[in-house]
C-alpha cells in the first residue's frame, strides 16, 4: 500500500497569547513512500517528523492537504478506520493485561464481517508473536519485561491486525545502545516477511541509514531531500543534509572557485567546469582524504587516532568551518607522528559545492 | 540529620502533640476497651465505688437492644445502598467530565460544592424540600360542608352521603326539594368536566334560562382558578379566580333544571377565601315565585400543602408522596437519605476519581483508538481497569464513611432521628451510641463502638482483599 | 471496472466518516446534556435554599410553588438572625474555630519538623504508632473523651471545644510529607549559621510550605464550622452553642409549622462564609482533600 502526502501542512495556533506567532511544523509535504519499502522520516528534533507521522495514522488532523492509501483518500478518516498500526515511543502497553492480552486486544474490536472467533483470535496473537519472537513471554505482564521486549510486544500488536501501513515512532531511542543494534535489524528483519510498508521516524542518521530503503530527510517542516540512502549520503542536495548524515559528520571549509578552480584558502583542490565565480561552502567527507605529501590540500595535524581498521586524522585548517578536520584513511598509510602538517589529495565524488548564501549544492563535474 | 545530642529538642517540640495525643487518643482507646468490659459501666457509680462484673454482658445487652438491630439495620441498609450508587454516579461524571475542555472547570466547580457544606443545614433543605405540611394521613383529604338556604334565609346542611378518594356526595334538601351535590377533586382540572346537569327546564321570568348549564373550575395559567359556566349562550366566567383547591362541582338535582348558576366567594374575617357560594333562581314544583336557591361549597381543612418535590412529581402526572413527614413509610424515608446522602458523597469521589483519570497517560488512548476500540471498551477495558486504585480507595472510605452516618440524618430528621411520632426510626449505629452515652451507660456505648469499629475492620478487610485480585497498580 | 470500483470505495469511505462524525457530534450532545443536568440537581437545593428565603410564609405555603418569589422580601434574613441567635453563635464558632486553628497549627509544625528533620530515638516507631491511630474511627474516642471532661470540669466552657481535637495525626503526616521534599542541605546550612530551629521553621520551611498549610487552616476552619456531634455532647447552654447545633435546634416546631423561610434564611446566612471560602480558597480545598486521596 503506498502513501501519497499531497500538499501536507501543518499549523499549530500559537499557545502565547500575546504573540501571534503560529508554527508552522510541517510546510507543504508532498511525497509518495512506495509500496512494501522501510522508509526513513529522518531530521532534528522539532523538524516535523513526528507530526507527519500522526498525520498519517490519524491522530492529527492536517490543517490542508490531503493523504491517500494507495488511491483512497483518508484525509478525513479516522485513526481507527484507516487501517494503521503504530508503535508508540514508549510503547504504551497496557499495564494491567498480559501480552497476550494486549496483542489481541485490536483483535477484540472487529466487528461485523471481520469479527474473529477466539481460536482465530489466538492463533493471529500467537503468530504474531512468533514473528517479533516473543512467543515464550506471552503470560507474562508489561512489568516484567525488558525494554527491548516491551518493544517487540508492542510491534506484534501493531502488527496483529495485519494494518496496511506500520508506523513506527523513534523505535530505538529508549534503548540501550547494544539493544539498538539488534532492534534495528529486527525492524528490518519484520519488514521484510511481513512486506508491509514501514514508516519510521528517527533523528538518528545512522539508524535511518542502515535500515531504510527511502530516507526522509526533514528540517523545519520542510523536506530536505528524498532517496535511497546511498544515493542522499553520496549526493546531498544541499549543506543541511550533507552534515546531517555521515559518521564522522562531513568537513566544511570557505572557499571559493575562480575559473574552474576549487580554492580552499589559496590552494586548489580541485577542477569544477561551468560554475561561475562565487564564494562557496566546500564539504568533503572524511574518506575522501587521500594523504599524499604532494597534496594540494595542506592541514596542520593534530593527532592520529588509530581504529584499527582505519586511522582518523585530526587536522586544522583556517578555513574550515568545524574546530577540527576528520579524515577516515585506510591505517596501511601511516602518516609520520612528529610532522607539523599533513597534505591531502581530495576524491573528486567526495566533495561538494554549496552556494554560499542558498547553501544550495552546485551540481557540477568535478575532477 | 542533625546528631541526636539535640535529642530531647526533637521530644519538646512533640511535648504537646504526645500529651494530647495520650490523653484524648490513647487513653480512650484502652479505656473504650475496658469499659466495654464491665457491665453497664456507669462512671459517677465507680467514682463512688460500685463494682462492676467483667466480661461481655455489655454486648449481649447490645445485640438483645431491639434499637441497636435497628441501628444495625439501618446502618447497613445505608451503606449497601448508597456507597454502589455514589460510586458509580461519581465514575460516570468524572468520566463525561474529563472527555470535555470547555466549561470543564466550571463544572467540575459546581459538582464540588455539596463538600464545603454544613451537612446539618443543608438537610434542613432538603427537609423542606421533601415536606409536606399539614394533613399527612390523607394527603387527598378535603372537608367539604354544604348548606342551602331558602327563601326564608333558613339553613339547612347538607348531608355527606358517599364519599371515596376523589368523589363527594352529598344530599340535602331544601323546601322539600333533594339536590344531590357531588363534588370532584380531579388532579388535573384541565381533563374535568364538571358537569352540573340540569338537562333542561326553562323558566320564563326575568332571569335568564339555560338548559343545560355547566359549571366548572378553570385554571388559569398562573395557577389560580375560576369558576366557568358554559351555557347554551357560550362560555362565561363566573368570578374572577382566586386560589382554591376545590377542583370541580357537579350539580345535580333531581327535580328541577338549574337556571344560570352564579358564585361568590366565601371570604373569611381576615379576607382569605374559604369557599364558594353558588346560587341559582328556580321555581319550585308546586309553583310559586322562583327563589334563589343558595349552596354555599366551603373547604373546612386545608389541604395539605407541598414542598417542591412532589410539586414536581404532580407536575408530571405522578401521585405526591409522604416523604419524611409523620406516618411515612420507612421506604420513603430511606429513599430521601439515600438521595441527600449520596448527594454529599459525590464531590469528593468525583474529585478523587477525576485526578486519577487525569493521571492516566493519553497514549493509551491513542493507541486504543488506532485499534479502533469503541468507546464502551475503552471505558470497560482501558480507563475503569488503570482507574482502579482509585476507585478502590473511594469505595473503601465510602463504605468507612458510610458505616459512621450520622449527621445526615439529623440534618433531615433531627434529633429525634425519625420522623415526627416514630423517633430512632433511623438511628444508625453511631446514633446508638451516642444515646446509650447519653443514658449514662458507658459500658453499652463501649461496647457498641467495639462493635462498630470490628464491623468496619472486617468490611476494610474484605474490601483489600478484593482489590487485592481486582486493582492494578 | 477498477475505476467503479474505486469510486464505490470512495462512497463507502465517505460514509463511514460522514456517520462517524455525526456519532461523534451525538455523543458529545449527550454527554453535556448529561453533566449539565447533573450539574442541575446537584445546584437545586442552593436554589430552593435562596428561592425560599426570600418568600414570604404565604407564598411558601402555596401549592402551586413559585420558583421565583413573587413578591421578593429580604426580612427572613433579620429575622432568621434573631431566632436562631446567629450573631452569637457566629461569634462562638469564630473563636473556637480561630483560636483551635492557631494552635493546631503550632502543634502540627513543630510536631511535623520533628518527625522530618531530627534524628531520635523510637522516631519511626512513634511515627507508625501514630499512623496507626489514623485508622481508628472517632466514635471510640468520643465515648472515653466525653468522660474525661466531665471528670475535667469541662463542660460548657471554651476550653472542652478546642482542647480535644487540637492534635490532628492526618495533618502532621500531610505536613511532614511536604518538609521532606525541602532539601535537609537548607536545614544543615542553616544550623551552619547558627541559626536556630525556630527561626528557621519560621523563615524558611513555614513559607516554603504555605499552600499545605492554607490547606489545613481551612480545612480545619471548616471543621469547625460544620462540628455538630462533639459540640452537642458538651455544650448544653446557650453561651457555647456552636453554628450547626444553634441552627438544628432553633426551629424544631413546638407546635403546628415551622416557619420555613425564615429557617431557610437562616441556613442561607451560615452556609454563606463557607461559600466565599469555597470561591476564593477552592484551590487550596480541593488540593488538601485529594491529597488524601492519593496517599498510599
């Protein structure tokens, strides 16, 4: 089932009332989010993620536009009758019934043509929980169980009801950092069997990054960039979302291009053909430094940190935007410890332009 | 902490709290228990040296008090049917409350109010609110005395000859000609027909002649009435309406034909009418002049007059009740502490219950209604089971509270706790012993309020037990 | 073919939500019209209360009532303050109330800043003890406490109203409740400076805890405005009568009627103090009662 946001926005009436002042939390959304994909709402805190998904499950009304589940319109549909399943922050369990209990519990409100016998109703109740695995800690209540548990209790019940969309909000932020891991992939694992398409909000890169067919990148209520997740890593449309995602965070330096030149500070670092002259933001991701003693791209180094598998090099720059410069070198370079300085040779698919004011990226062939 | 050097600071800012304490709190309590002990303990009795046997006389004495079964009973009856009923009530206000924004605060205002209340004045209110005044055997019951004069001014009374609930007749005779009268005390006028029935002899003469005439009590829409005659000639208002509770006259005679009916009211010394004189021209058999003929209606006993309930009640075609008035039924009297008793409990269980369903965390409703729960499992399985420690708690002080009923009733009886000729009729628990103190006779009082609190103990007791299985916390 | 049944789905979509919000819009109507004639029975005996005040005994005693006095007279109000002796009963109350609010209130300070702050000996068992007194029913005491006054002498004086319910255990709980949650570095600090426990109690916790013991005063202030049961134990002449017995028993009919609209001005005039605490105080009233509620 794809959801089709046209138009969204939403505007919350301002809560002081000496100031006019409304927020706008979500400025006229207008994407599809495939059929059967895991998507990725992704963005700071206060960027609109959260408000777009309880639009799309129905417990926030939209103040204009409109959402549709494949060709059907639900802008004006209740919660209950869209077919949707949410898996809560803190997973709202209900305390006082047993896991079992709480998955049937949407079971229970069919009605009608779609009314279950019991043996029905146990039998989706155990498969789901087989599903998310927890079928061994059915009689046991909300309590007694761990956070991670508590999570793939409260996924089987969003599940049970075989919803056409599932909507997941920040699934792992109450987890521990080891739980993290397993959970994500446990999300990914679900989706895959269960087919159904997913939506997750997030403001962790790296999760939305690993587990996402489709990110979403919001800020501000307004869409930054939408894609496979390689695709917005390697090719951000603009500053925000290149400094948004990646781990270390992408290194940004002033500079500017003169004549097809990539300067930063005097020195050039690469060719970019038909761009005009102009002042630029130049981001380069940390493994596209290159350390090579006839480098263009002179930095004062700071330290070597040894990962094993890689080495991060800590360097300064006065035209870079960070305190520090992070790059990610394979750790058979070695780089000489006393040096005061380290050049680099910079890949051209690791750099990129942005306009100075618009902090939009300028799209060019870059060698 | 502070070291405990400064040990004996901590006893002398308790110094007064323990003295009191000791000797208003602790001391009865053993002394309660040992004077429950001997039998029919009387203080001035030991102050001069009486001994008194020890054991539980004073609770045979109790249980074999015909009054403190009543106390007992009525106790109980009170507290099984009020706490259930205040409960649930207060449950489905806090409910309706919390799912509105506007206007919330206000009401939730207004339901508290009952709590800042004196439980005594307020009971006077209501009192009167239920009361009747004045004839409460029978509440229909209205004198009537009929008398004819003729044309010599001579009176002769009418003589009731049947009467039931709403029916009067009377016969009387004047001029050796019978006139039957029977009067109609109809509840609601507006579907009386009076008859007065003369079906049709004319006179000549000055007087106008009617065949069939009519007359009948009309009530106004400010509630007063009037006497109407209808006539072959249409409708006339004979007299301009004053308050009455004669509420129809039907005339009948069984030798001549009424003429035009008239009527006058009958006014008392003090000017507060007191009846109606109606008159009427007619000639008799064995001719002559025609004479006017008087009957004169006059209501001797008031009837009884009646406080807003039951005017409500009337007002919507019921039968008014004997509420709390003498000679009222023990039903009656029940029904009226149930309702002012559970009055007075709903502010505080609403208050109570509203601040736990406020505390209930809004995500499971969210999550409720995304399963699409209907709002009667969200009531049943969500919000009554998270409520439940709260709605244990007010139905365990409500059954403590219910069992120590007191003031209650006398704000609506008053001392005498019964209505007027049946005193104690309602005396509860804590109201025997209060009396039995009053009577000197502490040992019976200890004892009871023994019994009382062991009583409240084992309720208290079962109550935990059952929330033990049934609240989740 | 898809497209019929496309449009056929929208229809039924744009049923389900056009019923929904009408069931919606219903209920909603149902529940206000519920509360609100909830709200009706629960204000009509202040109604009738005023209502009836204001008539005169004639119009009272019509059968027809009028739910607006026809002819509106304010002489029930004297006369209810006559009859009933109000002015001095509203005296008495005052100061038992005021006098018996003061001290308890001293009382449950100190007592609550010791069982907070200071380390001693049996602290915790007295402090159970005490709890356990809670649970007691009042009647028990009573029976005990009626004959310890006597034996005191204390009949119809001032003393025996004030004196017995001075120690409330409830309030010391609430109140040691609420010094708990003042940080002990304040106290520690304090005594640092050399500053004594009273002053501190007075300077520091005392206003820190102020809404808890408005609460109580009022509660308390309450109490004894509404007492009926003790006071009519001990006080029988006129001197001492406190409000609600003065009132029950200054229009039991001795003969015929009671004159109901003075009586009812008369329970007007002493519902009215508590009505004004009520708007102006509710916050502190609702807080202190549902404390309660909430223990435990």
């Amino acid at each position: 089932m794809k959801v089709v946001l046209q138009n969204v926005t939403k505007i919350f009436p301002s809560r002081n009332k000496k100031s006019n002042e409304e927020v706008v939390a979500v400025n006229n959304f207008d994407f599809t989010i495939p059929d059967g994909k895991l998507v990725g709402l992704l963005g700071p805190s206060g960027c609109g993620k959260s408000t777009t998904l309880y639009m799309i499950c129905g417990l926030q009304k939209l103040s204009s536009g409109k959402i549709f589940f494949g060709d059907d319109d639900v802008t004006d549909l209740s919660p209950e009758n869209r077919g949707v399943g949410l898996v809560f922050q803190n997973y709202a369990l209900y305390p006082h019934m047993t896991v079992k209990q709480n998955i049937m519990f949407p079971l229970q409100n069919l009605t009608g043509k779609d009314k279950l016998t019991k043996e029905e109703m146990l039998e989706r109740t155990q498969e789901a929980a087989k599903l998310v695995q927890i079928d061994e800690l059915l009689d046991r209540k909300p309590s007694e169980l761990s956070g991670g548990q508590q999570q793939r209790v409260a996924i089987a019940r969003a599940l049970v009801k075989m919803p056409r969309i599932l909507l997941l909000d920040e699934p792992l932020s109450n987890l521990d950092a080891r739980l993290r891991l397993q959970t994500r992939e446990e999300i990914r694992r679900i989706q895959r069997e269960t087919k159904i398409t997913t939506i997750f909000v997030t403001h962790d890169q790296e999760e939305a990054m690993s587990i996402s067919d489709v990110i979403v990148v919001m800020k501000l209520g307004v869409v930054q960039q939408i894609g496979a997740p390689q695709d917005v890593y390697d090719s951000p449309r603009n500053l925000f979302v290149a400094k948004f995602l990646g781990t270390p965070p992408i290194n940004v330096f002033e500079g500017q291009i003169k004549g097809g030149k990539v300067m930063i500070g005097d020195e050039v670092v690469v060719t970019a053909s038909d761009v005009p002259d102009q002042k630029l933001y130049i981001g380069i991701r940390p493994e596209g430094f290159i350390v090579d003693p006839n480098g263009p791209l002179t930095c004062n180094l700071q330290s070597v940190e040894v990962m094993g598998r890689d080495s991060s090099v800590v360097s300064t720059n006065d035209a870079s935007l960070n305190p520090t410069i992070r790059s990610i070198i394979d750790s058979d370079i070695k780089v000489a410890p006393g040096s005061k300085t380290v050049n680099f040779r910079i890949k051209p698919n690791k750099i990129f332009l942005f306009n100075k004011e618009t902090e939009e990226r300028i799209f060019c062939e870059v060698k | 902490m502070v070291d405990s050097k400064h040990q004996w600071k901590a006893w002398i800012y308790l110094a007064p709290a323990v003295v009191l304490l000791a000797v208003f709190t602790v001391w009865p309590i053993i002394n309660t228990v040992r004077m429950a002990f001997l039998a029919d303990y009387k203080p001035l009795e030991a102050a001069g040296g009486a001994t008194f046997a020890f054991g539980i006389a004073n609770f045979k004495k109790a249980f074999a008090f015909n009054a403190f079964l009543t106390c007992l009973k009525n106790t109980i009856l009170l507290c099984v049917l009020t706490v259930p009923i205040s409960t649930a009530l207060a449950l489905l206000i806090a409910v309706a409350l919390n799912s509105i924004k506007p206007l919330q605060k206000f009401l939730q205002t207004i339901f508290f109010l009952p709590y800042v209340t004196n439980s005594i004045a307020i009971g006077m209110v209501f009192a009167a609110m239920f009361n009747i005044i004045g004839n409460t055997t029978n509440l229909y019951k209205t004198e009537y005395a009929i008398y004819a004069r003729n044309k010599e001014e001579q009176a002769s009374v009418f003589e009731l000859s049947e009467r039931d609930d709403t029916h009067y007749s009377f016969v009387g005779n004047v001029d050796d000609i019978y006139y039957y009268m029977d009067l109609t005390t109809q509840k609601d006028i507006d579907k009386c027909d009076v008859i007065a029935d003369y079906s049709g002899r004319r006179y000549s003469g000055s007087s106008k002649a009617i065949s069939d005439s009519n007359v009948f009590f009309s009530k106004n829409s400010n509630g007063s009435y009037k006497l109407v005659a209808t006539t072959s000639e249409g409708i006339k208002y004979l007299n301009s309406g004053k308050e009455s509770s004669l509420s129809a006259l039907q005339l009948t005679s069984d030798s001549s034909k009424a003429a035009e009916i008239f009527a006058d009211p009958v006014l008392n010394e003090d000017g507060e009418e007191i009846g109606y004189r109606l008159w009427f021209m007619q000639t008799p058999l064995k001719g002559g002049d025609a004479v006017k003929t008087y009957f004169t209606v006059e209501h001797i006993s008031s009837i009884a007059s009646i406080g807003i309930v039951n005017n409500l009640i009337e007002r919507f075609g019921g039968r008014r009740v004997n509420w709390i008035n003498a000679s009222s039924s023990y039903a009656a009297n029940i029904f009226v502490m149930v309702v002012y008793i559970v009055w007075n409990a709903l502010p505080f269980k609403i208050l109570i219950l509203m601040g736990g369903l406020q505390s209930i965390n809004k995500q499971y409703y969210d999550a409720a209604k995304i399963d699409g729960t209907s709002r009667r499992r969200i009531l049943t399985r969500i919000t009554i089971p998270l409520l439940s420690p709260m709605l244990a708690y007010v139905i365990i002080t409500g059954f403590i509270g219910g069992f120590k009923e007191y003031t209650s009733i006398v704000g609506i009886f008053g001392d005498s706790m019964g209505p007027t000729g049946d005193p104690g009729k309602l005396q509860t628990m804590v109201g025997f012993i209060y009396d039995s103190l009053a009577g000197n006779n502490y040992g019976l009082a200890s004892a009871s309020a023994l019994i009382l609190f062991a009583i409240i103990f084992v309720v208290t007791m079962i109550n935990l037990q059952v929330s033990k299985k049934r609240v989740h916390y | 073919m898809a497209e019929k049944n496309n449009t056929m789905h929208e229809k039924n979509l744009a049923m389900v939500t056009a019923t929904q919000r009408v069931v919606q819009i219903l209920v909603k109507i149902l529940v206000y019209a519920f509360l609100i004639v909830m709200a009706l029975i629960i204000l009509f005996p202040f109604y009738w209360m005023i209502n009836s005040s204001l008539k005169t005994l004639d119009e009272y005693r019509l059968n027809v009532p009028t739910f607006w006095p026809r002819k509106v007279i304010f002489a029930n109000y004297p006369g209810a303050f006559t009859t009933a002796n109000l002015g001095r009963l509203f005296l008495n109350t005052l100061y038992v109330g005021v006098v018996s609010t003061i001290l308890s209130l001293v009382i449950t300070v100190l007592s609550a800043f010791a069982f907070a702050r200071l380390e001693f000996k049996g602290k915790n068992a007295m402090f159970a003890f005490l709890m356990a007194t809670m649970m007691i029913p009042g009647e028990l005491f009573t029976i005990t406490n009626y004959s310890t006054v006597n034996t005191f002498g204390w009949i119809d004086t001032y003393v025996v109203l004030i004196v017995p319910f001075l120690v409330s255990v409830f309030y010391i709980y609430l109140l040691r409740q609420n010094f708990l949650q003042i940080p002990n570095e304040l106290y520690l600090a304090a005594k640092v400076d050399g500053t004594s426990d009273i002053k501190y109690l007075w300077k520091v916790m005392v206003p820190l805890s102020l809404p808890t013991l408005i609460s109580i005063t009022i509660l308390k202030m309450m109490g004894a405005w509404n007492s009926y049961i003790w006071p009519r134990l001990v006080t029988k002449d006129d001197a001492h009568k406190l409000v609600t017995n003065g009132l029950r028993n200054a229009f039991t009919a001795s003969t015929g009627d009671v004159n109901y609209p003075v009586q009812m001005a008369a329970v007007a005039i002493v519902s009215f103090p508590l009505f004004l605490v009520f708007i102006f105080l509710r916050k502190y009233i609702m807080k202190g009662v549902s404390r309660s509620g909430i223990k435990g």
